[in-house]
C-alpha cells in the first residue's frame, strides 16, 4: 500500500510536469495534449482508490474499536486539513487568476486595434489596386486605338504605370504580348479565364494575389476595346508588386489578428486547459498529501501507540517490556523511560506480592496455631463486641456462636454467666486478670472454666482477649490423683495393724472360750467375732483402695467383649433383677481392644451398681445392649431404678462419691479409670433408671477416624 | 469526475461531416489515377473558425490492398496528402494548399468544393497492380484534429461543433486487362 501510494506519487507528479509543460504550449506535447490529459486523470484516481481504501481500512478500525485507531483519525485529520486548506486555497486564487486573466486578453479596444490596422493594410491594398486600375484603363484607352500593338508600346505602358509585369490576353488565356520588368520571368502568371471573363463584363477588376516569392502582387485587368466589331476583346492584365515593407507590416498585423482571433475562439478551451491542469494538479497534490498524511499519522502515532499500549498492560498487572521505537527523538527516549518505568513498577510490585505473601503465611499460621489451640479464645473489640473466636472455643462452649459478632456481651442470649464474668473480670480486676468459673452445661453437668482476660494495647487498635481452658477434667483427675494417694497411703497405714488387732482378737477368744462360761463367753465369741468380720471388712476396703491406687495399665488385646459378657453373666444367674442382653445389630460385632480381666471388673462393678440400685424396685430389670457406634463399640446398661442424682452425676466418677450407705464410693471411680486407660469413653445419663454408657475402641482400627461420639449421644438419652 | 462535468457544458451545436459520394481509380499511362468526389459540411463552427483566420488541415488517404483467403490482406498502395485550407484577412481570400500548390478562392464554398474534388491524383504504378487481379481500395478526407490549435482539441473532446466525422469508402477495384 505504501509503496503503491508512492509510486502512484511519483507518477503524478511526472505526468503534472508534462502536463504543465504542455500547457505552456510545447510544440512537443501538443499534440499528445488529450493523452496526458487522460493519463494524468488516471492517476489522479488511482490515488483516490488507493485512499479510499486506506480511508476504508481506518474507517473499519474505528468502527471495531480498534486500539489506535482514533488517534490515527485525528492524526490524519489534521495533517490532511493542513495539506488541503492551504492547497484548497491556491487553487481558488489561482483559477481566479487565470481564468481572469485569460478574459483580460480579450479586450474590446485590442479588437479594435487589430480590426483597425487589419483595414488598414486592406484599405492600402485597395487604394494600390484603384491607382493600377485606373492606370490599367488609360493604358486600355490608348491600346484601343492602336492597330498594331508591338512589345515596345507595351513596355512603354507598364513603365507609365509603375508595373513589374504587363500582359495582353485574349478572352481564353491565350498570350498576345507581354513584358515583364524581371528579364527571367518571361512567363506571367495567367489568371482563371472566369476572371477573365468577369473582367470584360465589368469594365475591368483589381484583386490582390499572392506572389510565389511570398510577396503580394496586385493586379488589374481591363477589357480593351476592339478597333472593328469582329475584332476579338482583349484583356490586359497588369500587375504590380505592392512594396515589401507594407506588405510585412500588413501580413504581420493580419497574423495578429489571426492569432487573436484564434485565441478568443478557443478561449473556453483555454479556460478548461488552465481549470484542468490545476484542477489535477491539485488533486494529485491532495491525494498525495492525504497519502502521505496517512504515512506520517502511523509513524506518529506508532510510538504513542506503543505507549498507551504499554500502559494499558500496565493498567492489567503486565510488566513486560514494551517494544521501544529506535528513534533519537523525545518520543524515543519516552519509550525508553516508559520501559525503565514499568521494570520498576514491575520491581516494586513483585517485592510487595513477596511481602504480602510472606505476611500471609505468617498470618496463615497464626490462624492455624490459634484454630488449634484447644483453649478458647475470644476477641472483643473495645465495646465488647465478639471479633473472633477460635474452633476450642466454640467446641468448649458448645456452641457456634452464630450471630454473637453484632451483640455486645451483655446481651448475650446464652453463655451468660461466662458473658457476665468476664465483664466484671474487666471491669473490677484490670487488664489482666484470670479466674475460675463453674458453670451449668446445657445438659445439667458442671463445667469448669479457667478464663484469663487480657486487655490488648491501644496501639493495634484495642480491644480484649478471653482465653479460657475447660479444666473440668483435669479438675476431676487431679481428685482422682489426690484419692489415689489418699487411699494408697490409707491403705498403707491402716492395713498394718488391722493384721495385729485380728490375731489379738482370734487370740483373746481362743485364751478366754475355756475360762468364761454362759453368756461371758457368748459376749466373748461376739465380740471378737464381730472384730475379726470388721477387720476382715476394712482389710478388703483398704485392699480396694490398694487396688484403685495402683490399678496396673491394661494390656491390650483383642477381646470378644460379647463372649466376655456372657462369662460374665454366668454369675449372675441368681440375680434377683432379670438381665436382658440386647445385640443390635445381631451380626457379629469385631473384636475391641482391651484388658480382659479389667473389662471383668469394669462389668462387675456396673452390674453390681445395677443391681444395687435395684434392692426397691418392684419389677427389678437390667438391660445391656452392644452396639456398633462410629467406629468403636458401645456398651449400655440400663435399670429401671431411680437413677442418679443431679449432685451425684457431674461427680460420680470421683472416689467415695456414693449414693450407698455401705458403698466405698470406688466402683465407678475405677470403672471411670480403666476405661480413660483403656482410651474409651463413658458416660452416666438417667433414662427411666440409670444409664452407663461405654465406648470401647475396636481391635482393628477402622478405617476412617472419627471425634468423639459421646456427647451426641448423650445428648439425645439426655434428652 | 471532470470529463463528466465538460460532458454536460459540451454545447449542442452539429458535428460536422466528410461523406464520400464516389471514388474511382482509373488506370493512365503512367499509372493509377485516384479521383474522388466528398460532401464536405464543416460544420457552423468550424466555418467560423475558419473565417477567422483559423487554418485547418486535412488528410486525405488512400489504401489498396488485396484481398488474400486465410491471411491478412497485403498491402499494396497507401497515399496521403494533406490540405491546409486557410483564410487571409488582409487579401480576403481562402487559400488552399497542398505541398507547394496554392489556391486562392473568393468564398469558403468554392474552396470546400476544390477540396472536395479530387482528380486525377496518381496513387499506384502502373505495374502495382497485377491485371486482372481484384483490390480492395478505401479513401477517406478527414479533418486532422491534432493540428488544431491546443484550446481546440481540448474543445474538441467534448464539443461536437468541433468534431468532423470522416467516413470512409470502401470499393472493389479489378484491374483491367492490358490490350496488348
């Protein structure tokens, strides 16, 4: 396209030379005058189509919206303007100026002149022929009279009139006599006999010729009387040279005037000569203009283009290079720092992505240490407001606290005394402050909190952080600990001398049965009886206590607990509460991983609870059932006795806690102890009577773990 | 774009036309004679032009040729002759020339009508032509146009007054037998 619009350039402006040339009236391209014409239309339209096409391509751009395309629009209509103004005016004023001043040639004062000088000459001419005919007439008269008419007598005639040549004719052009001044001109020149005969019937004309030397001859002829009437009628003919100063000043002014003439015939062609060779002219200059308008909008555009482009990439996170335009320019050099710009940007942002990642990942682990902590902490802001609270403790409260953010903590609707607590720990004790809470679980048991507050500095925004641990259990273990010691040292202290007080006992009885007699030896035997079966009591409770004390650590193995079960309840076959044992589902249930002989005891002591529990019951019943549960195994007793307590429940599985009158308060102390060891669960519920749920983990680990599945459980016989 | 607007200025004035009434080749003694008779209208303003001072120049031409089967014809005879037909103010006289040969005539008609008539003008030898043998003759008089005056031949494109169309006649010509 380039290329074809320079070439096409080039062409024009060859063909508007010749053009120009031409029009300046070379002989060499009159002739070829129309062709060029047409030529140089040609390329005057070849120049349009090639802009039009690119006009047509831009049009395209724009209408698709393509990037630069706006700027080259108004880069081109701008150049295009500064071309065609300035040339749209030159055309005007010079067509004004030609044309004009083609229409001040014709003037009617010129035409005067010219007409004037042309009757001039004529008017010279005519009085020359009128001088020769009337002298050719004299002559005639006098020849007329003459009979014999020799060569003398004519040359005599043509030297009184001036004449260079004299000639006698007959009517048909026949020769009589002639004389000439130019001795090698013999032969005259003999005019049409029409003339001749035109001369005979009007007394004799006078014309002017043309003479061969290019010189202007007049000539008269004159019909010359006859002597008798037969006589033929002759003609003479004279003829005279009209002097070559008049003649050139004449022919001149008649070339003039011709010329002139010519000129005012052929003005409109004139004027359309001038309107077509400017006209081109300007429009293979417009053309080539807008051409080169459209070369230089792209050159440029193209750096800016680069630019905007650039920024745009910019704009969309794009810090690659840009292509720079090799110019020595400020545009250049704009490229150039635009690329040193975005390298930086590019830098800069690639360094703040680093950082903000590497504060992420710290933020990231932060959350994940706080998510895992198995404490719980809230975050209030400075009204109280619930920022944030971490998975332990919602697990520790039970609770998701959905919609707690937009309340303060006063009005809390649940956990309200921990909500209470620790506004007061805030208000009264400061900003760091930790104490130890009792609450009420949703389901009646205790809970026990330990919850530290801590005001957090004004400087990263305020506001305050609750950190609380459920330390129920570790409450409850360190009783457990504290009566494991107890009853080991009891055990210890009080066993040593049971073993004397018996064998005093035995010994007094056996000394004094043969000296007392009647009811003195009744009292005796009593007496020491009752010592011995006391002794005998407390040994097996302080051996009790030796046992919870030192109960050893299972060893696992897989157990049928099913089969266990039934061995177990072999012995309580004379139970007066009928055991029913449910086995749901019936197939068969997997091996658990436990300690058998303790899992003997675990069972004899809630069977034993069971059936204690039962001494008043009117339709005595005790139900177990094994089940399979999320991945462990559960066991339940049931009796349809009065259940547990409220008070006993929370603490049941602390030693000497006991609703019996003879109980030692051991049984589920250690039941609780095996099955922690045994890394099971139990839980105590009133369902109609008491409930002891076990859950004990399978020999074979499941295949998928899964979190405790106790407290749903509970919940629902809760419930 | 501006040829179509000289279109609609070109004026209505009529073309003007050479029509060729007759042409006839007569053998001679030296050879070949051409002698033609045209109907010669200039038109009105070409005749004015004329009587202006205007030269105009005609061509006169004539081409032989033999008809041949199956071939191009061959060429056997062309001959131009050029009139320049002009006005002298100052003698008022129209003067047609051809080569050396002047006329000089009182009115444009009687110069139109000695330019419409030619005679005896020699346009073959004698042994050109094969005797016997059948041509193909074709004489046109056409006004050369590229002798106008510039202005006029750009008139001319367009202008019809300043056209003259030229007709051309074409005739079978047998050569005669020579009685020997």
């Amino acid at each position: 396209m380039r290329i074809a619009l320079a070439v096409a350039a080039a062409l024009g402006a060859i063909l508007l030379y010749l053009l120009a040339s031409a029009s300046a009236n070379t002989a060499l391209f009159a002739q070829n005058y129309p062709w060029l014409l047409a030529i140089n239309g040609i390329a005057a339209a070849a120049l349009l189509v090639l802009v039009a096409l690119q006009l047509r391509q831009l049009r395209r751009d724009f209408r698709a919206g393509v990037f630069g395309s706006r700027l080259k629009s108004r880069l081109l209509l701008m150049l295009s303007l500064m071309a065609v103004l300035p040339g749209a005016l030159v055309y005007a004023v010079s067509m004004q100026f030609a044309v004009s001043s083609i229409d001040s040639w014709f003037d009617v004062r010129v035409d005067a002149a010219l007409e004037g000088g042309l009757n001039l000459g004529r008017s010279v001419l005519d009085s020359q022929q009128a001088d020769l005919l009337a002298k050719a007439r004299g002559a005639a008269l006098d020849l007329g009279d003459a009979t014999l008419l020799g060569p003398t007598r004519l040359n005599r005639i043509r030297e009184q009139a001036g004449a260079q040549g004299a000639v006698l004719l007959t009517l048909g052009g026949q020769v009589l006599a002639s004389s000439s001044a130019e001795l090698g001109n013999l032969m005259p020149v003999i005019p049409a006999p029409s003339l001749l005969r035109q001369a005979r019937a009007s007394r004799g004309i006078a014309q002017t010729a043309f003479a061969d030397g290019g010189g202007l001859l007049v000539r008269a002829l004159v019909p010359v009387a006859g002597n008798g009437l037969n006589a033929d009628p002759r003609i003479l003919l004279l003829s005279k040279e009209v002097p070559p100063s008049i003649v050139d000043s004449a022919q001149s002014v008649e070339s003039a005037h011709r010329d002139y003439q010519e000129l005012q015939l052929g003005r409109k062609g004139l004027k359309q000569i001038y309107t077509l060779t400017l006209t081109l002219a300007l429009l293979l200059a417009l053309f080539a203009a807008i051409g080169l308008a459209f070369l230089l909008a792209e050159r440029l555009a193209r750096p800016l283009l680069i630019l905007a482009e650039g920024t745009r990439a910019v704009a969309a996170g794009d810090f690659t290079p840009r292509a720079t335009v090799e110019a020595s320019d400020e545009l250049g050099v704009l490229t150039h720092s635009f690329n040193s710009m975005t390298q930086q940007l590019g830098d800069a942002r690639a360094q703040a992505e680093h950082h903000r990642a590497e504060t992420e990942a710290a933020q990231a682990y932060l959350e994940s240490v706080l998510a895992n902590l198995s404490a719980g902490v809230l975050a209030f802001d400075l009204r109280f407001r619930l920022r944030a609270a971490n998975r332990g403790a919602l697990a520790i409260l039970g609770d998701d606290l959905a919609g707690f953010e937009q309340q303060r903590l006063e009005d809390w609707p649940r956990h309200e005394a921990l909500a209470g607590a620790i506004l007061e720990g805030f208000a009264k004790r400061g900003a760091e402050w930790q104490e130890q809470l009792e609450l009420a679980r949703a389901d009646g048991t205790a809970q026990a909190l330990l919850v530290r507050g801590t005001a957090l500095p004004a400087g990263g925004g305020g506001g305050y952080v609750v950190v609380f641990d459920d330390i129920t259990q570790l409450i409850a273990a360190q009783r457990s600990a504290a009566w494991g010691e107890v009853a080991r040292r009891l055990a210890h202290e009080i066993k040593n001398p049971l073993t004397p007080i018996q064998l005093s006992a035995e010994r007094l009885q056996l000394k004094l049965a043969d000296q007392l007699s009647g009811p003195s030896r009744d009292l005796l035997d009593r007496a020491t009886q009752t010592i011995v079966n006391q002794v005998e009591a407390m040994k097996n409770m302080v051996n009790d206590f030796r046992d919870y004390a030192r109960t050893p650590l299972p060893q696992l193995a897989p157990v049928e607990l099913a089969a266990l079960l039934d061995d177990v309840l072999e012995l309580y076959h004379r139970s007066p509460a009928a055991i029913a044992v449910e086995r749901a589902p019936t197939s068969a249930l997997p091996p658990v991983l436990a300690d058998a002989n303790q899992l003997r005891q675990v069972l004899h002591n809630v069977l034993t609870n069971a059936q204690d529990a039962l001494t008043e019951a009117a339709v005595p019943k005790i139900s177990i059932s094994l089940a399979r549960d999320a991945g462990r195994l559960r066991l339940t007793v049931r009796d349809n006795g009065p259940g547990f307590p409220p008070q006993i429940l929370s603490r049941a599985f602390e030693p000497y806690v006991t609703t019996k009158a003879k109980g030692t308060g051991l049984g589920l102390a250690i039941v609780k102890k095996i099955v922690d060891d045994h890394g099971g669960q139990i839980r105590l519920a009133n369902d109609g009577g008491g409930e002891v749920s076990i859950w004990l983990p399978l020999a074979v680990a499941p295949a998928q773990g899964s979190g405790p599945q106790g407290g749903s459980e509970a919940e629902r016989d809760a419930a | 774009m501006l040829a179509a607007l000289l279109l609609f200025c070109a004026a209505a004035a009529h073309a003007g036309s050479i029509e060729p009434k007759a042409a006839a080749l007569t053998p001679g003694e030296d050879g070949y004679t051409l002698s033609a008779e045209f109907v010669v209208d200039l038109g009105s303003r070409l005749e004015d032009a004329v009587a202006r001072g205007v030269p105009l120049y005609f061509n006169l031409e004539f081409i032989l040729e033999r008809g041949r089967k199956y071939w191009v014809n061959e060429h056997i005879v062309t001959r131009g002759l050029g009139y320049r037909l002009a006005y002298s103010s100052l003698t008022r006289q129209f003067r047609l020339s051809t080569g050396n040969l002047h006329r000089n005539f009182a009115s444009l008609g009687e110069a139109l009508r000695a330019l419409s008539r030619i005679a005896a003008l020699p346009v073959a030898a004698k042994d050109a032509l094969k005797d016997g043998e059948t041509y193909e003759a074709a004489v046109r008089l056409s006004l050369d146009r590229s002798q106008l005056p510039k202005p006029f031949q750009v008139d001319a494109i367009t202008d019809k007054g300043l056209q003259v169309d030229a007709g051309i006649l074409r005739w079978r010509f047998t050569a005669p037998l020579e009685a020997k």
